[in-house]
C-alpha cells in the first residue's frame, strides 16, 4: 500500500500528543543511551545530571524533556530549565553533524530559550562529540524519514 501523505509530518504531529510518555521512553531512552555509550561513561554529561532540558520540534509539534539520571539520558514529565527548539530538519543536521552546531544556532535556524546557560553548556557538549547521532540504525531510520518528506 503506498504512503498516503505527501510527506510523514501530518502522522508524526498527530501521534506525538497521543503517545503515553512511557511508550516514548521505551522509543527515545534506548537509541539515545546507545548513541551516547561512550560519553555518558566518561562522565562528560554528568553536568546535566538532574537538569531538564527540552527539545521542541516544531514543525512536526513534538517537545520532549531529557535529563540525566545516574549516566543515563531519561525522557521526563516535567518543565524544561531551557528549550532547544527548531525545525526537524535543523535537528537532523544537528543529529548527523551535517552542519556545524555553532552556524545552526548563529543562523537562529535552532534557538535557545530559558537557562541560557544550560543551553550554552548542551550546545558545546553536542559540538564537542567526534559524531553525531544517526548512525547505526537510527541514522537508517532518519534518513528514510528524510527521504520520504523530500518527495
């Protein structure tokens, strides 16, 4: 049966305000702590332990609070100290270091809201990190979706 949007967006928005939290931990926690093994081990997230900081997609309408709790990246139900919000495309540049983090956050294509500070401090951990995200199965998954929304 062939897709019947033009673009996956409409699906991702209608699904993100219906999914429990747990489900999307199960969903999010696991290729996040893969992705991020080595350095969760090495302590270099540590700083952000018990902080709350929020990604908001906004053009697929998904907001998420991540935190660290003992070496771990955890989805919480709580209020972000800051908001790391933009365009899904923008996080996957930033998630697959197709762009520099500093020109999406100059450019203002990503944007800092709340605790600049704490933003500041995630930014420079994103931008210190030899990789990005999407590699392995994630980057498959995320390059299929780009794919898809680009037809």
């Amino acid at each position: 049966m062939p897709w019947p949007f033009s673009t996956p967006l409409p699906v991702v928005k209608k699904l993100d305000a219906r999914v429990p939290l747990a489900l999307k931990r199960r969903l999010v926690e696991p290729p996040l702590n893969r992705a991020y093994a080595k350095p969760l081990r090495a302590g270099e997230f540590d700083e952000l332990e018990g902080r709350r900081v929020g990604l908001a997609i906004d053009d697929l309408g998904i907001a998420l609070v991540l935190s660290v709790e003992r070496s771990r990246l955890v989805l919480v139900d709580a209020a972000p100290e800051v908001v790391i919000r933009g365009g899904w495309r923008e996080f996957l540049c930033l998630a697959t270091r197709r762009e520099d983090p500093d020109g999406l956050f100059f450019q203002r294509r990503l944007v800092i809201e709340g605790d600049t500070e704490l933003g500041l401090t995630v930014k420079n951990l994103l931008d210190g990190l030899e990789e990005g995200i999407a590699r392995g199965r994630l980057g498959d998954w995320l390059s299929r979706l780009e794919r898809l929304a680009n037809r």
